[in-house]
DNA sequence: CAACGGATCAGCT
DNA sequence: GCTGATCCGTTGG
C-alpha cells in the first residue's frame, strides 16, 4: 500500500484549460516509481503550450514524437532535446486537442539520495532545477512517455500544498511565439530555474 | 554574474 | 544540413 501522500490525482480534478492546468500543477508532486523505491519532488514551475500556439510541438498537427500531447488530458509526454536530455510535459485539453504542460522544476521532498546517485552535483538546489536536470534526476526518459499520470504506475501526480503564490513570466528558451507568458512557478522558491529576475 | 562553446541526435527541410 | 521547451565547464568583466 502505498504512502498516502502520494495518492494519484483523479483526472477529473485536472482544468480542461491548459494554462489553469500549469497553474494548478505548481505546488502539487511528481512521483517516481523504480520499481518500489520512490523519488519525488513539489512542482515549482511550468509552461503551457497551447493548440494554437507556434512554440508547442503539436503546433503542425500528429507525428510520431508528438502523440501523447493528443491524449486527454494528465498522460505524459516525454521528448528527447539536445541530443542528450530529456523534457516531461503533462498532456493537456480535450482529446485531440494538443496542449501540454512542461514541468520545468521540482523541490525534492522524497528519496533524495535515488536523485543524487542519478545526478552528479553536491546541492539539493541542482537535483530537479530545470527541465533536463529534473529527469535525469527521476530517471525519465522516452520509455515513459504517454504514460497515465493520473494513476500509480512508473510516473504519476499526487496532491501537494493547496495555495502557493504564483508567479508569471514569458516562457524559457524558446523563439517562437517568445512574447506570450505562459511560464508558472512559485515566487522566490530557490528551486525554480532561470535567473534570479524570473524566480521574484 | 554574464557570455559562450561543446556535447549529441531526432525530426524536419 | 540545420534546429532545438538544455546543461555544464570555462572565460572574462
């Protein structure tokens, strides 16, 4: 049986829209499963990427990579990027529909030294700050990709603190459609990534 | 602290 | 060929 803690969020509890779907994912928890030891980590920042949005992958419709943004909402989406990391998105919307959410950042709350052994820095701060780091961190990679986050399994969402004051800034690293703030996090968490100026 | 280059490859043009 | 929802070590102010 597992930690209460961690019980799965219902699929019904998760906004249809996508960008009240990155806002409501800040503060709840991701949960890592290796087979019986668990990671886990506070949600402290994430982007939306809309159907009619330029910069989102499902921009020009159904390929290969991006199938899982078209399921219902709360499946995962994982993508390789750079050749050498990896990005994990919450699936968004209706079916069909295309959106996603990219988890951006984690404050470790749960099997630390798992997240250590994966990742080589000496700081809790380095374990899950940013979007490549966060799935080194947790072991995920295109193997779990459209998974059902919204049931125990190898990757799933569990409840967290209920109120956390959000923040709002343009989306990172991106070129198209730059201008737009989709970008979520929690104001003045250390474990939010980008400069300081987008962290206040 | 900011800027920059290297690592490394799937998906597209 | 080129680009990219990144990270890390190094260099320079």
């Amino acid at each position: 049986m597992a930690d209460v803690r961690f019980e799965p969020l219902s699929r019904r509890r998760l906004p249809i829209d996508t960008i009240a779907l990155a806002k409501f994912l800040i503060g709840k928890t991701l949960v890592r499963d290796f087979g019986g030891a668990l990671a886990a980590g506070r949600i402290v920042e994430t982007e939306a990427y809309l159907a009619d949005d330029p910069a989102a992958h499902g921009f020009n419709g159904v390929t290969n990579r991006n199938r899982s943004m078209f399921l219902s909402r709360g499946y995962s989406y994982v993508y390789r990027i750079y050749g050498m990391w990896h990005c994990v998105n919450v699936s968004g919307g209706r079916e069909h529909e295309g959106a996603a959410v990219l988890v951006r950042a984690l404050e470790p709350i749960a099997g630390l030294d798992i997240m250590h052994a994966r990742r080589n820095v000496a700081n809790v701060r380095d374990l899950a700050r940013g979007p490549g780091r966060l799935c080194e961190a947790l072991g995920i990679d295109c193997d779990l990709n459209g998974v059902d986050m919204c049931a125990e399994g190898p990757l799933w969402l569990a409840g967290g603190a209920p109120v956390v004051e959000i923040g709002e800034s343009v989306r990172i690293g991106i070129t198209k459609a730059a201008d737009r703030v989709l970008r979520f996090y929690q104001r003045g968490s250390p474990f939010v990534s980008g400069p300081a100026g987008l962290r206040e």
